[in-house]
C-alpha cells in the first residue's frame, strides 16, 4: 500500500536559522510527492511537488524540497525560516486507486513553530 | 470560479439531521476530491471523482456518507443521520486528470454535531 509518513508532531525552530520538516514515502512505482501548507482556520496550500527530474525542487516562499530515492524521503527545507512560516504542513505522495485513478495520500501533519 | 469554493463554511446541525455539504471547483478541472479533517488531525481521504470514470469511494467511513458529481462540475457530499463523531472540516479539492498535477484546495466546511 501507498504511504507517506511525517515523523514530527511539532519543529520548533529560531526565526533566521535553517528549518526542516521530514517525510518519508512508501510506493510501489514512481512517486509523487507534494508538500502543503495549512495557516489556521484555512485550506491547504500547495507550496511544491516533485514529479522527475532535478531531485531539488523549489517551491513558494522561499521553501524548497530534497528528493532522496535511495532513503526514499522528501523533506521540506528554507535557509533562513520567519516567524509568519508557522503553520501545519502536509506531505502527500499520489497514489493510484480504482480503475486507474489517482487520489492523494497525505501524511498526519507537522506543526511547525518559528520562535522569534 | 478562481478558486475552489465550498459552502456553507460553518454548519451547526442536530444529532440525527442529514447535511448536505457543497462543493464547486476550479473550471476545468476534471478530478475533485474529499476529505475530512478532525480536529488537530490530518486529512482522511473520503471520495475521489474522475471525469466520467466510477468513483474511488474507498474512504467513505459508514453508508451514511455519500456524494455526487454531475458531469465535472459541483459536487455535494451528504451525510444523513449525523453523530457527534461527524463533527469535523470537510475539505474539497479538485485537479487536471494529469498524475503529476498539484490539488487545488477550498476553506472547507465546518460541520459541528450538537
């Protein structure tokens, strides 16, 4: 079965220093893989995705991600994290379901809290 | 539309009252999708429609949840009966049919069961 997992609850990190969020994936063929960003009392927002190609995928603000096949992980990255970066991120890989289709499997969450 | 556009946005129903919760995506897209989010949880897949293709309802939680699309267009999702443990965000998102593409997300509906 298809699964991506999100080993951290909650990251805490100091506004300026370096931020990563982990997530590691399970599929039985070509991963997609996509990262999401969840503020309070909103819908998720797509930041990036990696579909082929360059294993380093750069996103919205500022964000990028690390495709590793051999460690099969895609953990989010910013070089210099702000306080306005806290919020609930969602990785999600897409996973092929009934007669072809494909839904998006998503991982619980990671609660990330930038310190000012 | 621009984006993705859900309603109502808050709903407030009584246990055992059916809800019917709408949802209305992007032009153009031919995949929309379901979820529900409890309350400092992550996303639990629902139901995934393509095109003319027969529904993924594998995420569908009992027979008292079911949803509709009409061509590619608005969808509804109902649910009857409401129990308490319904009580969640209900989060809609559609997409091109492309394996590769990225999910376009509404504000999500939030349902509360008194």
């Amino acid at each position: 079965a298809q699964s991506v997992a999100q080993p951290e609850d909650q990251v805490n990190v100091a506004e300026g220093n370096p931020l990563t969020v982990k997530c590691t994936y399970s599929v039985s063929g070509n991963p997609y893989l996509f990262w999401y960003v969840q503020y309070p009392n909103r819908g998720l927002q797509f930041l990036l995705k990696y579909i082929t190609g360059d294993n380093l995928v750069k996103g919205s603000y500022g964000f990028e991600a690390e495709f590793n096949k051999s460690q099969t992980s895609f953990h989010l990255k910013k070089p210099s994290a702000l306080v306005s970066d806290s919020a609930l991120y969602f990785c999600a890989v897409r996973s092929p379901g009934g007669s072809g289709t494909y839904k998006y499997i998503f991982g619980t969450g990671t609660r990330l809290k930038v310190l000012a | 539309g621009a984006g993705v556009s859900q309603s109502p946005s808050n709903k407030v129903t009584e246990k055992g009252k059916d809800v019917e919760l709408r949802c209305d995506p992007i032009s153009g897209h031919t995949a929309l999708y379901w979820y529900r989010q409890r309350l400092g949880q992550g996303l639990e897949f629902l139901i995934y429609f393509q095109g003319n293709s027969a529904p993924d309802k594998s995420g569908l939680p009992s027979d008292r949840f079911s949803a509709e699309r009409t061509g590619e267009s608005v969808s509804t999702l109902t649910i009857q009966r409401t129990q308490q443990e319904d009580s969640a965000v209900y989060l809609c998102a559609s997409s091109y049919t492309g394996v590769g593409t990225e999910a376009f997300f509404g504000q999500g509906t939030r349902l509360t069961v008194v």
